[in-house]
C-alpha cells in the first residue's frame, strides 16, 4: 500500500493541496494526469526536494516554497525513511547501486540509506544515485527527523536533554541536525548514530547550507573540483589557517568554526575522513597502541609532528583540524572532561552548546592556563579553591605543548601578532622559527602582541617541557643529565637549567644547543623570562633595582649591591640569600657567551668580526679569542675586556674557561678551597706531576694576564696598597682607569723588593711573583715586551722547549754582554739585582746549590739576601767544600753582579747603600768605610791642634 501511494504523489493525504501552487511555480511537473511513466510522479517530489535544498544555500530566495509546503516535503522524506523504496527518484536512481555496494543490506529502518551514504565517494558510485543520496542527507541536515534511524535512536535523548523546547530560537531550528549534534553532544558525545552523521557532515561541505552559502566565493576561486571526502572542506580550512596567500571572509571562517563544533571531529579522528585516510600509516606505526576511535589519537598524532614518523599530508591535515579545535576549548574532548569543573568553578563557562560573552570559547584556555602556572606570583597565598585539579592541570599543559608548535594554533597569539609576524617573521617559515622570531624582535612588537609573547616566554620559563620542539631536540642530553627533573609534569625552571649546565656535554646536539642558547639570548630581555630568578629575586628587584627590566641590569644591579656590602663589611647582606645563591647561577650563566652579556658584546662586534670570525660562540670561546687578541682590540672593547678580567680575577668561578679546562683539576686539588681563592690554588700546584697539561697552560694564561696589572691580582692589590702609591706614584698618574700597566707597577715593586723597602705582606706577594716569572720569562711583561727579538735571536731554543725552568732567563743573563736592545739589557740587569736579595728568584742557582743550602744555610731564614750571603761566605771559605755545580754558578753571578754595578752604578746614596748592604763583600766594605772615617778623624783632630797653635801664636804677639 504504501509503494501506491508513495509512487504518486497525489495520493498522499494533504500534500496536493499544500504544495500544488510551488509545483506549478518552480515547474516540478503537471498535476493533471497525462501520459507519462506511472513512476514518474516521483520526480515531482525529487523536484520540490531538489528546490528546498536548494533555497537553504541561497541567499536571495527568488521563488520561496510556502512554509507549509516546506513541511509537507520533510514530512513525505520523514515517512519515506524508513525504507529506500518508498523515495521513488532515489530508489530508481540509486537500484543499481544497492545491488552492488548493499546487496546484503535488508531493507528497513534507513539501512539501506546508511549503507548508500557509506559508499557515496566510491569510484563505481553513479553520479545519478550521488546526487540523490545528496538531496537526501542535505534533508536530514535540515530536519535529522528525515534520517529514521537517527530519529529513532535519540528519541529519548532528545526528551531527556529537552532538545526541543527551546521556543526562543528560530522557527524549525530545533529540528536543524546541528542543532542535534550539538544539544546531545555533552549527553551522548559518542553514541553510534550521531558518529555517522557527523562524519556525513564532515565528508560533503555541499550538506551544510552555511558553508555553501558562504564560502562559496572561496569554494569557486581556490577549491573547486575537490569535492570528494572531506578535500573542499580541508581546502576551505587551510585557507582559514592562513597557509595560503588568499584570505576567508569572517561569515565563511565562523561557518567553517560552527561545522567543527557540530561534527567535533576531536571526539573521533575517524569522523574526518580526509584525516583518517592520510594519517592511517602514521597511526598505525606510532599511535597502535591507542583505541582506534579514541580522542587521544590527535594528541597522539600531535606528538610526531615533525618526527620521521609523521608524514607531509597528513601534518597538513593535522594542522587544519587542530587550527580550528584550537579555537573551542570545547572541541578537545579529553580537556573538557578532565577541565569541566574546574572552567565552571573559576572561569564561569556554561553548557556544552551554550556560549557567553563574557567567557567566550577562545578565553576559556586562557582563563585555565592562568589558574595553572600563575597564582604563585600573586605574592599571597593560594586559596585551594582557585587551583585547577592535578587532571585539569596536565591536561591545560598538553594541550600548550601542541600549541608551541605553530602560532596559528595558538589563536591570542596570532590575532595580535599577525602584523609583526608579516613586518619581521615573514622569511621564518621553517617549524618553531616564528615565535623565535618574535622573541629576537621583543622590543619592536607592537604593545599587544609583546605582551603575548612576553607572557608566552614567561610560561615557558617556569615550564620548558611546553616548547615540546625544544624538548624533542634535547631528550639524549636531558636523559643523560636531567631526568630526574626531565620526568616531572610541570617543572619550575630546573630542567632548563640543568640544560644549561650540560650544553656543552657529548650528546647535546645542535638543534638542542642552539635551542637553549636562544632561550638563554630571550631571558636576557625580561628578568621574568627567567623563572627560578624571577621567584628567588622578585622582592630583592623590587626594593633595590626597581624600573629595571632587562635581566642583565637586574643581574648587575643586584651583583653591585652585594659586592658593594662585601667590601664594606655590612653587618646585613641587603640582597637575600635565596636571590645570592641564584644570583650566582645567572652569573655563571652569562660568563658562557658573550651575546648574553650586552655590555660586552654590543661595544666588541665588530672586533669579533675583524679578529674571531671563524670562533663559535658559546663555552666562552669567544670571550677568549678577545682576549688573546687584547692588544688589538678597539678602545671600547679592550675597555670592557679589561673589566671583565678584572672580575674574574676577582672571582674566578666566573672564568668560564678556566673553570671548564681545570674541572678536574679543582677536583683534584681544591676542593677545600673557597670559590674565590680557585687560582690561587690551581697556581700552587701547576708544577704537580698530576697536572693536567691543558690545564696548566690555562694557569699560565691567567698569570700572564694577572702580572700585567697589578688590578688583576686581588691579592697583590689588598698587600700592596700602602706600597704602591708609596713608590710608584709617578706610574699611577699616567695611568688610565680599563687599560694595563704593563706591569710597570710590579716592576717598579720588584725593584723596591730588591732594596728591601717593601712592607711585609707586599714583599711576600712580590716573592711569589718574582719566583714564578723566574721560571716562565712570559710571566714578565716588562721583560717579554723588550726582550721579544733578543730571545728570538740569542735564546730561540730555549724559548721554543717551553720548559718554564728559567732557562730562558738563564740564556738572557748569559748573554747579557750580547744583548743590543738598551730597555731589554737594563731588565735582565734587574734579574739580576732581584736575585741578590732571593736566591729563589734565581732557580737555576738555586737548583745548582740546593744541597749547599742544605748543609750549610739550613738556619738562615730565606729573603732580604740572607741565603745569598751564606752562600758567598761560603765560597770564600776556604774549610768549605761546596758542590762544583754551585761553585761554578756562584762565580759566574759574581761576574754578573760585578759587570752589573759597572754598567747601572747606583744612581743614589740609597741605591749605594743598598748595594752595599746586598754585597758579598759587605764586612770588607764596611770595615774599609769604618777605617776611612777613623783616618779622617785623626786627620781632621791633628789639623786642629796645629791650627789652633797658630792661632793661639797670632794672639799673643
């Protein structure tokens, strides 16, 4: 019966007398009954179909259908439903479909429809039958009463969720299959039906009368002929995303956002077909271990992109998809299950389908994150109420580690970012390189979009698992060295730190390397950028540093404070000892690139290019390379060269190289040794067995460095600084504040050593300089500065054995009657009047006479020549035996010594009596003077008395 009356329209109750005036106006066909086909009358209905769906796309609606007509049709497309055969155009259009896609499928309870709507992309399809199963799912998309199975199955979901009593909304929306899909998602997210249909909805854009109508520009110009499963819609959404040069009118991109929101293909990869088929291998390789269907597939996906796993099409896909999910807190099943209560406890969301003004879909993440990673900052404490739960929390941080990486799925971001990212990021293009970008270029962001980014930075800061491309480059290193900080969820800036610290470590590659170097360059902008500082030294930078905000101003400014009260010997440290400690670590940080310390690098640049421009940065190599090239170098740098050296000579854990070289080292040797005192210790042992041959070479650099100023040995300046101005007045007056001396200061206190005027704590800091230039003739400056081409010519082989005995010294003193060079003769002069007063500042004699020492000087205290004169008493003493070697040592420095006080006499009555004093033959001279004077007082009383006669004669007369 119902064949009959289904075969002819005009036998169904009503319908004639409602739609007859639309059937003659849209010429559907005749209503009086001619010679036709007995089944053709269904094409009248096919007809009245084809136009209502057809007034859905339209904006214009030329020839409108009736409302009651309009109600008629889905009535007759509701009752036909339930069995294919009683649409007659679709069932005659589509017989030879069914018998060879659904030949098994029984007909009944919209299964044979299900069954054509599966197969409708498929090649063998007829365009016939695809364009009748299309009129009849865009009915279905207008009224979900039209799908008999879908009706049926969420009958009691519909009553339960009062899906249709809303009376507020517009005539016959409740009945709209979004409206559905929608109402019944948080109810029924998953259920079997509304899957179907969902990916009906996702794989044919032509089925939401929105997107048709609106994008139909964009359809036409970049996506046409892409129909099939899924491909326009994916086309449309690329657009949306901005990877093409063409843009999407906001009506089409909202259309496009409200699509997504009623298939929610984030419940369900497979319910985006485009998706499902592109990223099948992937997900089979690395996702296998998940539940086909479950939403934690994106996730998964999200994980490998960018990975060798992940293939180019299906990024592509990823990325439309997570664009749009982005936007919609709500579209991330898993987020919202876990973060539901707590987004309606602090963030006051509503319903699934319901939205807000106040709290709209996008604000909703922000407002989530901000409960996670922020209240600790407020300074006060946290009310348990305003933190997020453990779930809530892992999930917001999931969800920004797929946000970091690519801007456009972070939608604050881009929208206030989409003007610099053209101005200064438009060749950055490459994966992760755009927010880099923006970070570089910080200072030039307009205000909007800085203060995004500046928020970005901080949270990654506290949390750099977030930037999951820099923790995917960095995973050997951080297993190696960091996984006990590396495997907590949500850190606090201990595992960036810990990279850091091993950035120069074998299994940091240069993806990591760099990656950590450019965090490190950004933290300098902003003290916030840097969490641990920032939470250790908030309250300090507020007191003592505020309005400042560059890191590296907060860092001197706080490093200033506390050297400052360390001199002064301040009762109270005013920077708090948490913020010291950090302190340090921000310190020790800087000291490893030169780009990190601004002060440094800006005025240094164009040395850097001119003199290390094959030096990488990093591992203080470049810092380095400047200061071998010293002398080279521009006023300005050489300035902050020297400032620098002075620093860390000053603390030398702040030498990074000099740390880094001698770790072992310091291990090794002093590890009882406070920080500050590290080269000092490292200095005693150089000459250990056990010394590091690169280590060693490094001491030695920093003595060459540290002789050449008396400011770069803290030691020597705290000794000496009454002797200094004292005695070498005249040196200091021509001196500037950030350059060298030279070592003209410690040259003039040699020679003050050497006259024994020295105060005690000065002389033994000059007898220790004075024993090591001894035996490295580079630790002289004065000497290596007038003596370079006499070494060359008279001591070449000495020079190049780099024994550090003092045979270069030895060769110099040898040949002193050789030398040509005035300057370089008068400092070997001084060798030698130094090692009158210590017979350690001459270790070639003193290694000859060592055992003459022994027995015969082993009471008289070292210094002020006392061991020397033993030793000439010695000589002279004919009862003495001392060793040949020593015998012969001792006569040629007397030779020296003789031929020295004839070619540089004294040039006063001190030096005079210096020399006489210091002299071998001391008692000799001193009794000869001794008698001299008696001689002249006799002579003188004896003149007297004859004087005195005659005058006594001239009186008296």
């Amino acid at each position: 019966m119902t064949s009959i009356v289904f075969s002819d329209y005009r036998l169904i109750c009503g319908f004639m007398d409602k739609c007859k005036e639309d059937i003659n106006s849209l010429h559907c066909g005749s209503i009086n009954v001619g010679h036709k086909d007995v089944h053709s009358q269904g094409e009248v209905i096919a007809c009245l179909e084809k136009a209502l769906v057809r007034e859905a796309e339209q904006q214009n609606h030329v020839r409108p259908i009736r409302e009651e007509c309009q109600r008629a049709i889905l009535r007759v497309a509701e009752l036909s439903s339930d069995d294919f055969h009683l649409d007659r155009h679709l069932y005659f259009s589509c017989r030879d479909d069914r018998e060879r896609f659904c030949q098994n499928t029984q007909a009944g309870e919209g299964k044979v429809y299900k069954c054509l709507f599966n197969h409708k992309f498929e090649e063998a399809m007829s365009e016939k039958c695809r364009d009748a199963l299309t009129t009849r799912q865009k009915l279905i998309s207008q009224d979900y009463k039209v799908s008999y199975s879908l009706a049926k199955a969420c009958k009691m979901d519909l009553r339960k969720q009062r899906c249709s009593l809303d009376t507020n909304l517009p005539r016959a929306r409740e009945a709209r299959l979004s409206y559905l899909l929608l109402c019944l998602e948080a109810a029924v997210h998953r259920a079997g039906e509304m899957l179907d249909y969902r990916r009906m909805l996702m794989e044919d854009f032509s089925l939401s009368p929105e997107i048709v109508l609106h994008c139909r520009t964009e359809i036409e110009a970049h996506c046409s002929g892409l129909h099939r499963k899924g491909r326009t819609l994916h086309c449309l959404m690329r657009i949306g995303r901005g990877d093409r040069t063409a843009t999407v009118d906001g009506v089409c991109q909202s259309a496009l956002q409200s699509l997504i929101q009623s298939a929610d293909p984030g419940a369900d990869y497979r319910i985006d077909r485009a998706l499902n088929e592109a990223c099948e291998s992937v997900i089979q390789t690395a996702c296998k271990h998940i539940r086909s269907g479950d939403p934690m597939i994106l996730s998964c996906l999200m994980e490998h992109l960018y990975t060798e796993k992940m293939v180019e099409d299906c990024e592509h896909r990823l990325l439309e998809l997570q664009y749009f999910i982005s936007r919609d807190w709500k579209l991330d099943p898993v987020l919202y299950k876990k973060c539901q209560g707590d987004a309606a406890r602090l963030c006051h969301t509503h319903g699934w389908n319901e939205t807000s003004e106040l709290m709209p879909p996008g604000a909703v993440f922000s407002c989530l994150y901000r409960h996670a990673y922020r209240t600790e900052e407020q300074g006060r404490r946290v009310n348990p109420g305003e933190q997020l739960s453990r779930d809530c929390k892992v999930e917001v941080q999931r969800i920004l580690h797929q946000r970091a990486l690519d801007v456009k799925l972070d939608p604050e971001l881009q929208k206030r970012c989409m003007t610099d990212l053209g101005k200064w990021c438009s060749e950055k293009t490459d994966t992760g390189q755009e927010l880099e970008c923006l970070q570089d270029h910080l200072e030039d962001l307009v205000s909007a979009c800085r203060e995004v980014v500046g928020n970005l930075t901080e949270l990654e800061s506290e949390d750099v698992q977030i930037d999951a491309l820099l923790i995917r480059a960095c995973e050997p290193v951080s297993q190696a060295y960091c996984h006990d900080v590396a495997d907590i969820q949500i850190d606090t800036g201990d595992l960036m730190e810990c990279l850091v610290q091993n950035k120069h470590q074998k299994e940091m590659n240069d993806k990591c390397s760099v990656g950590v170097t450019h965090f490190q360059l950004v933290q300098m902008k902003d003290f916030r950028f840097s969490y641990k500082f920032k939470m250790a030294c908030k309250e300090d930078v507020l007191r003592l540093c505020p309005n400042i905000k560059k890191k590296v101003d907060v860092v001197i400014c706080l490093s200033t404070t506390v050297k400052n009260d360390t001199l002064q010997e301040a009762r109270e440290q005013r920077v708090s000892l948490k913020c010291r400690k950090q302190l340090r670590v921000e310190e020790l940080e800087m000291s490893e690139d030169i780009r990190l310390e601004p002060e440094l690098y800006d005025p240094c640049k164009s040395d850097i290019s001119r003199l290390c421009p094959n030096v990488a940065f990093g591992n203080a190599q470049m810092i380095e390379c400047l200061k071998e090239q010293k002398k080279q170098l521009s006023q300005r740098c050489h300035q902050r060269i020297f400032r620098l050296q002075e620093v860390e000579m000053t603390d030398p854990e702040l030498d990074y190289q000099l740390m880094r070289v001698c770790k072992q080292m310091i291990k090794r040797f002093c590890t009882d040794n406070d920080a500050r005192n590290v080269l000092q210790c490292l200095k005693q042992h150089k000459n250990s067995e056990l010394m590091d041959p690169k280590c060693k070479q490094m001491i030695t650099k920093r003595q060459i460095t540290q002789n050449t100023d008396y400011r770069l040995n803290p030691g020597l300046r705290k000794a000496c600084r009454a002797d200094i101005p004292k005695f070498c007045q005249p040196i200091l007056n021509k001196a500037s504040d950030d350059n060298e001396l030279e070592g003209e200061v410690i040259g003039c206190l040699k020679l003050k050593y050497a006259d024994q005027r020295l105060s005690s704590d000065c002389e033994d800091q000059i007898r220790v300089i004075l024993h090591e230039s001894a035996l490295d003739y580079r630790l002289d400056p004065q000497l290596q500065m007038h003596c370079t081409d006499e070494i060359s010519r008279l001591c070449a082989e000495e020079a190049a054995a780099q024994e550090q005995t003092g045979q270069v010294e030895e060769c110099l003193k040898v040949n002193l009657l050789k030398i040509k060079h005035e300057a370089c003769k008068k400092e070997v002069l001084n060798m030698l009047k130094e090692s009158k007063a210590d017979i350690f500042v001459d270790p070639v004699l003193h290694t000859a006479c060592a055992l003459d020492l022994k027995h015969h000087c082993a009471a008289i205290t070292p210094g002020r020549g006392r061991q020397m004169s033993c030793l000439m008493e010695a000589l002279q003493d004919k009862r003495v035996r001392l060793q040949p070697e020593c015998k012969k040592r001792l006569q040629d420095r007397i030779d020296m010594w003789s031929y020295a006080a004839k070619v540089a006499p004294a040039e006063g009555f001190s030096d005079l009596a210096v020399q006489v004093m210091t002299s071998p033959s001391k008692n000799y001279i001193l009794l000869m003077i001794a008698l001299s004077v008696c001689v002249l007082f006799l002579v003188g009383l004896l003149c007297g008395r004859i004087t005195k006669q005659v005058t006594r004669e001239l009186k008296n007369r």
